[in-house]
C-alpha cells in the first residue's frame, strides 16, 4: 500500500505503513498524552487521544 498522510503521525506498531496492524490483539492501544502549564504553576492542561486498530476504536479525554 502506498504511504499516506496519516504515516506521518507516531502511531505505529511495526516499521510499516498504517494500515498495517502487528497481530490481533483487541486491547493493543496506542496513546498520546499531552500537559502544559504556567510558570507560576497556577494553571495545567492535560489532554489525551488513544487508538484501538484492532477494533477501529479511538478515544480521547
């Protein structure tokens, strides 16, 4: 299969292109975690997006 744009995010099981999945596994995920904050240490911002390919599931928080 040709390389698309979504071979460009780290989501990658294998050295492969994205629409290929390394075993069968329904619980295997994939998920980014992502925090900022201020210098004062007064605000944070967390966020999250996780994916099941083996289930065409993607979640986030």
């Amino acid at each position: 299969m040709a390389i698309t744009e979504w071979d460009d995010y780290l989501i990658h099981q294998i050295p492969d292109t994205f629409d290929v999945v390394q075993g069968e596994n329904p619980h295997w995920v994939d998920r980014f975690f992502f925090g900022c904050h201020n210098t004062e240490g007064t605000l944070h911002l967390m966020a999250g997006l996780g994916t099941y390919p083996n289930v065409n599931v993607t979640e986030a928080v």
